[in-house]
C-alpha cells in the first residue's frame, strides 16, 4: 500500500483486536482509493472543461462526468 497500491486488504481471520485492527485497516484503504477515484475524475472533469470550445460540447461532456463523479 504505501507504493501506492489500494488494492491490497488484510485477510481478516481473527475476532480480537488484531482483527479489528485489519478491519479497520481495510476499510482506510478503500476509502484512500474512493478518494483517489474521485479526485481523478474531478481532475479529469476540469480538463475536459477547460478544453472545451462551445456550449453543446459542455451538454454533450457534464452528463456522463457527473455519472462517474455520483454515482
């Protein structure tokens, strides 16, 4: 994870604090990666609108962004 790989989780086996703590370790590295995935779509968003050159390629670009940013 801290090269950057979100996808990993700790395989929870136990019912004590060790297993709490994986839990919990779990639930952190999903949301770093809900995080990751929405700040790229926000990025991804701002440039598509910068780089648009008229209003009906804004309407035609705002529907599915916002699809991908709420979902």
């Amino acid at each position: 994870m801290a090269a950057g790989n979100l996808d990993k989780r700790v395989r929870v086996l136990r019912r004590d604090e060790l297993g709490a703590l994986g839990q919990a370790f779990n639930r952190m590295a999903a949301e770093l990666a809900d995080r990751r995935r929405r700040g790229a779509a926000l990025d991804r968003f701002q440039s598509l609108l910068a780089s648009s050159h008229s209003m009906q390629e804004l309407y035609d670009l705002v529907p599915p962004l916002c699809d991908a940013l709420f979902p």
